[in-house]
C-alpha cells in the first residue's frame, strides 16, 4: 500500500488539482472525470500483479470514497481519473487528507 498525504488540493472547472507527499518527496496530483476512461498513473513505477488497483480517499472520522482503477503506469504526477472519487470531492474537498493506492 501507498500512502500519500493531500497537501493542497484546489477545484477547477471540472477537476481538482495540487500538491500530495509521499515518503518526504512532494508530488503533483490532478484527479478528474472519466472523460478518458478510468485511469490510475503513478509518480513512479509500482509492480503489481492484478489489473484493478483500488484508489481510496479518507479523512477524519471515517470518511472515505474508493474506486478500482487501472494502473496505466509511471506519470510525473499523481493521476486519478474516477467519476465517483471526482464528484464526492466535489462535496468533501477539505475533510480529506489522504490518498491510498492498494495493489497486490
């Protein structure tokens, strides 16, 4: 599991952008509809052995939102492109902290 902890992250139009941090090294992070399909890249590469890759957002007191997306490998920045995680930040922006991605 990774574990990447929201920095900023700020709406647009139609998609939320900003600043995660994963082991002290910051990262750009762009999450956004399913325009494209559902999609997952990651900042570096991960070796992984199942197609679906489970995407959780939380925050305090047990609020969370997750989709299983494909990982379509390394991207410079964080990108997450889910129709259920872009609307529920629509209404929860800034009660969540983190971002874990579950892989096997």
């Amino acid at each position: 599991m990774v574990d990447f902890r929201i920095k900023k992250l700020d709406i647009f139009q139609s998609y939320f952008s900003g600043t995660v941090e994963f082991r002290l090294n910051e990262y750009k992070t762009n999450i956004q509809n399913e325009r494209r399909g559902k999609d997952l890249k990651l900042p570096f590469k991960i070796e992984q052995k199942n197609e679906k890759t489970r995407v959780r957002v939380t925050g305090p007191g047990g609020l969370f939102i997750e989709d299983y997306l494909p990982y379509k490998g390394e991207s410079e920045w964080l990108e997450i492109d889910s129709n259920i995680i872009t609307y529920f930040l629509a209404d929860h922006q800034d009660e969540l902290d983190t971002i874990e991605i579950t892989y096997e």
